[in-house]
C-alpha cells in the first residue's frame, strides 16, 4: 500500500491514499524526468469541501508499513470530465531541465556543470560524487539543460571509463557512481521475478569501426577496427570530433576505450517482476536465469512500477554494462 499526499503550498497538506488508484511510477536512466501517473476520485462522499488539486501541487509518496521513499515530484497535467475520475500526471525535479539555454564551460567537472545549472534554475540537490575528469570546454547554444548534464556525463565516461547515473533522489537531483549503486537482493529463478525476455543487437549503440578527427585535419583522421567483427557484421562505423588540444597519445586512449565500449553486441533483458522500490533506473541488480546461465548485476535502464491495491509489480529494461 501507499500513501500519497498532495501539498496545494498554500499550508494544505491532504492524504489522498484511499481516494486514488492505478498508479505508475516510471523512471529512466538517460534523457527522461521521473513520471508518476494516478487515477483519483473527485468528490467522494465526506470528502472535505476546502480539498483541491492544481498543477504545481507537490506529489510525495511513500510505502505505507515502513516509510520507503518512492516518488517526490509535481503535478504537471489534469484530466477530468463529467465522470468521478481523474487522471493526474506529475514529474520530478528532471523536468525543469527540458527549459533550453546557453552555456559555454571551460576545464569542469561533469559534476561541476550540474551544481551551475541547479543553481542558475534553483533547484535542490542531494548526494553529488565528483565526476573527476575535466572537460576541457563545452559550448552548448540554446539546447536542454537536460541535454547539457548528458553530454557531461557522456565524456566522462568516453575520457575516463567511470559511469556516473543522475537522478531525482525523493526530491533531491544526485550524481552517482553506478559501481557504488548495486542492490542487495537478486532477481530471478526462484526469487522475485516472474517473466523474461532476452535481445542481442547490433542495431542501435554497436561500431566496430571508430574514426577520430580534429576539425583543424579533417583530412588526417585516428582509426580503430576490429576486422573480424567488420567480417561477421559488416563495416559500423562511428565518427566524432574531438577537442583539439588532444594529443596523439589522448586520441589513441580515446579510441580504445570507444572500442571497448561500443564493439561489442547490445544485450538488453527485460524482466517482470513483484515490485521492491528501491529498483530505479540508474541502479544496479543481480539477475539470476539459469537457461541463460546469467549470473550478474545488470544496469536498470528503464524501470516501470505498477501498483494496484495491495499488488505491486515492476517491469524492468536492463543493459549490460
């Protein structure tokens, strides 16, 4: 069970538990804001007269029998007509990042570029790690906030190997280390979950060819290939600048850490399963299948909890990292 309250800010805090139904709390790792998605009932009988909901309301909800934290977000859109039920969608701090603007950055931390834009936009911030490596410029014109902190993020891991996740922690947007993000409990055969789906792919994030340039000697490109691959796959060829004040010796390190994070197949497991909220995309799980002798932590990349009266179920898109 849950228990949701609305805050109208306006000193009126209403428990709305017993009045809503067919909730869903979904969140992704990269490029989305947290979404909370719930059917209230309007005017029950008793219902206090003074009660309302607008959009901007503060939406908290937690586990009912132990407090767990859930979702801390906003109302964002309401739909209603003649009939008693109401469908109410709310956010998470992450969608006041969708707002575009300008930003030019010089020798920062990815985690330096997120501490800016909070402030610059007042938002709230939790645990924040430090990223490490130094980018040495960003020069971002009119693109999302969001787009911003990913981009960050993304040359982080290319420059340094070390995956960072950012989320809204119950209100709070955070920066963490994935490595240090692993639950403690598994999923899988004779545990919690109930259904899978394994894909392989070469469609979407695979290169077996990578190609290096600086805008000064387009001409003069760096490349890696792993032929064998190109031979059973076919040429899958990723280009991309790079700063130029990098060196040989950094473009060669960078060529092979692209390689070794994009030569290879996509492998993406799906898994339905009774629902645990401290599962969130960015996080990491043990995944247990014995058909598929899979024995590991998997990256959650999508996570979609359902709850319905007392049933709680969750539908996970995991990636191997």
């Amino acid at each position: 069970m849950l228990k949701i309250l609305i805050d109208n800010k306006d000193g009126n805090v209403w428990d709305i538990s017993s009045l809503v139904s067919a909730v869903s709390w979904k969140t992704s790792r990269i490029g989305k804001a947290g979404s909370l998605n719930f059917t209230l009932i309007k005017n029950p009988p008793g219902q206090d007269r003074t009660f309302k909901y607008s959009n901007g309301d503060i939406i908290r909800v937690q586990r009912a029998e132990d407090g767990a934290k859930v979702f801390y977000g906003y109302v964002f859109s309401i739909d209603e007509g003649r009939d008693e039920e109401v469908k109410i969608s709310c956010y998470d701090q992450i969608r006041y990042l969708m707002a575009k603007d300008t930003y030019m950055f010089a020798n920062v931390t990815a985690s330096e570029v997120i501490q800016k834009i909070a402030a610059d936009f007042n938002l709230m911030l939790g645990q924040i790690d430090d990223t490490g490596y130094r980018i040495p410029s960003m020069s971002e014109d009119n693109q999302t906030l969001l787009d911003i902190i990913c981009k960050a993020l993304d040359l982080t891991l290319i420059n340094s190997d070390r995956n960072f996740v950012f989320f809204d922690d119950f209100g709070a947007l955070s920066v963490r280390n994935v490595n240090d993000l692993l639950l403690d409990f598994w999923l899988g055969d004779g545990g919690l979950m109930t259904d899978y789906t394994m894909k392989k792919s070469i469609d979407s994030d695979t290169f077996n060819k990578i190609k290096l340039y600086k805008e000064s000697r387009m001409w003069d490109p760096y490349f890696a290939m792993d032929t064998d691959n190109v031979t059973k796959w076919g040429v899958l060829q990723l280009s991309q600048k790079v700063n130029e004040n990098m060196n040989e010796a950094q473009i060669n390190e960078m060529l092979t850490r692209l390689s070794t994070l994009k030569n290879r197949e996509t492998k993406t497991l799906k898994v339905e399963a009774i629902g645990e909220p401290q599962v969130r995309a960015g996080r990491y799980v043990r995944i247990w299948i014995a058909e598929y002798g899979i024995n590991q932590p998997f990256l959650v990349d999508e996570c979609t909890h359902s709850f319905e009266g007392t049933n709680h179920t969750m539908s996970l898109e995991l990636k191997v990292i």
